[in-house]
C-alpha cells in the first residue's frame, strides 16, 4: 500500500486532477441524492399512512378553489358496507399570505374531528408527543404544533401561537419525524372551520346573510330572480358545522379496503376515494422521479470520474514500462502487476469519494441552515447515502483501472526493459 501511495504522490498535479474529476461527480451525486432522500423519507412514512386508510377528498370547488366534501356525502360513505368509521378534518394553509417563492410544502393547518375516534394504525407511530400532550375532546383554541414550525418560531408548551390573527394555546409539540408532521398545526375541527371560513370570501359571504335570508318570506324568495335567489337559499342552508375538506375512512376487520373504496367510488358521486393501491402508486410515481434524479447524478459520476481515472492509469502505465518490467523479471507474478494497478485505481476513486461526500455534507447542511428559518429542509445525508456514495467511488476507481492493470499486467517484460 505505500509504494501505491508513493506512486500517486510521485505524480503529484495529475493524480489531483484525477481525483478532481471523481469529486465532481461524487459531490453531484450526495447533494442530488441528499434531496432524494429527503423525499423518499417523507414518500415512505406517507406510504405507511395513507395505505392503511381509504382517503377521501371533493370534487366540487369553491371560493379560492378549496375542494369541499357535502356532509351528505359523509354521511353516505358511513353507510357503506365495510365501512367501520369516518374522521372528516379541515386543512389550510397556516399563512394567509401566499410566498410566491417558497422550497418544499408549506406549513399547514390540519383540524381534527376528536369526537370520531382516528382509527389509523401507523399514526401512532408517526405523531408521537416530545412535550405537552395531545389534542382531546372538549378543547378549544388549543392547538398541537409539528417540530419544525416550533423551533423556527420559538414556540413552547404553554405559551400563545397566532394563527391567521387569532390566539392559540399551544398544549403539544411533536417529536421531529423528518416527514409531513413536522410542517403541520393540529387544532380541533371547530376551529379550523372558522379560519377556513374566514379565509374564503364565498364562504364568510354565507355566513353573514345566514341569519337574514332565514327571515325572508318564501313567496319573496321565490320572486326574486335565480341568481339572488340561488345564493339566498345557500346562506339559507349555511352550517359551519358542515364544512369538510377532507375525510379518512376505516374498514371493518375482514372487509377489503380496496372493495370497500370501490363501493365509495359507486354509490358516493361527491368525492374521489382513493384506496391504498391508488394512494400507493401515486406516492411511487412521485418518487420515482427522485429516484432517476439519483441515476442521473450517478451516471455523470460514471462518465467524468470513469474517464479521468482511465486516462490517468493508462499514463501511469506507458510511462512505467521499464518499472514493470524490472518487477516482472526479479519474479513479480501477473495478478501482483494487477493487483498493485486495481489498488491504485481503487485509492484515487475512494480518495475522490471522500472528497466529494464531505463538500456535498456541507453543502447540503450549509443550505438547510440557511434556510432553517423560512421552516425549509429539503436535504438529507442519510447513513445509507453516505456508505452507498463512498462504495460507488471505489467501486469506479476499480472498474476504471480493469483496462490498464491488465494491459500492464500482460506486459511482455523483455519488451518492458528496453521501454526508455
């Protein structure tokens, strides 16, 4: 191992540039990879979540947009054979402002309906408490805040949050789970339906003509003209009460999820239900995409660290002719040559990898950092990114010099001796 020290030391600039070469490619690879792999562990943990549930979500929309699900609809899917139980919750946006340039989803404002009991299995071992406790029924603008949002606006148990101009006790913060949880407020159902409907015109319209269109006399209301009376009749038939955004449905132990989403689908018009297989296909054709980001990544590794390494051993070997040839005649065997070359290859390609690991390491922890505040963290240097990205580097550095440790393995040493 120290002749093969002293035989890259010996060649100082070329043995640098080589080495160069595999930095580029390993430190494309850990800092593309570092985003997959954030991405792949929030895809994973949702895939746990969402395949042990049918979700359920509208299809009509209203005001900004918002998908709505009719109460009328819930009630239907309960009635659904199969079906064991239905937890309706309300979600928004935690800012009323929209960041036009932003990283990552935004924080997020989930109301839970407690009087229904979330029958989740791997929630529990998701939403896990670090301090404080848990959302239960009765309570009221209380809420439970995910670890990110808590250490990037300095919250703690106890204290007030504002959430979209009201006050909030915070009674919880979440352990960090490194997936949706940590950008996420939970607060109870009733509460998030009032900030939803102040955050929609359409809606914060019903509510005030609610009590006023009750006392118009039918035979007025059936005068008017349709528009004014379409939407009297709505402000007629308003209940905060009503509003849903989203639902969770649980099967009944023996039934199949995927039958039971499948009579949702039939015999429920107003929302799309999506089962475990659907959830489950579309999380991995969105991870997917990251997945061949990694590829690529590896590929230019491939190319650039592949090539320099080739170049560089293939120098080494033509310049080193008369060397090999010494080492042949006092009795140095075909795989030593080899042997002694592969090591070589292998040194420069692992030498590179460790390079290349440690500047996206702190590349990717440096941006984090950065942007730590606006609740941003879109990388994440696993242990398995780590290993897998150092076995590649070496693994290329051995696979590069194949070709000329055997070319100089099989080096006639008579030929050898005369090389100048």
């Amino acid at each position: 191992m120290l002749e093969v020290l002293r035989n890259m030391w010996r060649r100082k600039l070329r043995t640098s540039l080589t080495v160069f070469g595999i930095v580029i490619g390993v430190y494309a690879l850990t800092v593309m990879g570092a985003m997959a792999e954030k991405t792949n562990t929030m895809i994973s943990s949702g895939a746990k979540f969402y395949t042990a549930q049918i979700t359920l979500n509208g299809k009509g929309g209203i005001g900004m947009g918002a998908q709505l699900i009719p109460i009328s609809a819930i009630e239907k899917v309960s009635k659904i054979k199969g079906v064991k139980s239905v937890a309706k919750e309300v979600s928004l946006q935690l800012s009323d402002k929209q960041d036009m340039v932003s990283f990552g989803m935004p924080d997020i404002i989930i109301g839970d309906d407690l009087s229904t009991p979330f029958l989740n299995k791997q929630w529990e071992k998701i939403k896990k408490i670090k301090s404080g406790r848990n959302l239960r029924k009765g309570d009221h603008n209380v809420v439970v805040v995910g670890r990110d949002i808590a250490v990037n606006k300095k919250i703690k148990v106890g204290k007030m949050m504002k959430v979209r101009g009201e006050n909030f006790k915070v009674v919880g913060i979440l352990e960090k789970t490194l997936t949706a949880p940590d950008k996420m407020v939970y607060m109870p159902i009733a509460d998030a339906r009032r900030l939803f409907i102040k955050s929609q015109p359409y809606l914060r319209d019903l509510q005030k003509q609610a009590d006023s269109a009750k006392k118009i006399p039918k035979a007025t209301l059936a005068a008017m003209p349709a528009d004014s009376r379409k939407q009297l009749e709505a402000a007629i038939t308003f209940k905060p009460e009503n509003i849903v955004t989203g639902a969770s449905v649980f099967w009944r132990s023996g039934a199949d999820a995927e039958k039971v989403a499948k009579r949702i689908r039939k015999n429920v018009a107003d929302v799309n239900a999506l089962s475990p297989k659907d959830m489950k296909k579309q999380l991995d054709n969105f991870s997917l995409v990251f997945n061949l980001i990694i590829m690529g990544s590896g590929f230019i590794a491939l190319i650039v660290g592949g090539l320099s390494v080739i170049n560089t051993m293939i120098m080494s070997v033509s310049e080193r002719k008369r060397e090999i040839g010494v080492k042949k005649a006092v009795g140095a065997r075909t795989r030593d040559i080899m042997a002694e070359y592969l090591m070589e290859a292998g040194t420069i390609g692992l030498t590179g990898g460790l390079i290349g690991l440690g500047l996206g390491w702190l590349t990717a922890n440096a941006f984090n950092a950065h942007f730590a505040s606006q609740g941003v963290e879109i990388f994440l240097v696993s242990q398995r990114l780590a290993v897998g990205t150092i076995l590649f580097a070496l693994i290329l550095g051995i696979i590069a010099g194949i070709y000329p440790a055997a070319h100089a393995a099989r080096l006639d040493p008579v030929k050898a001796l005369r090389a100048e």
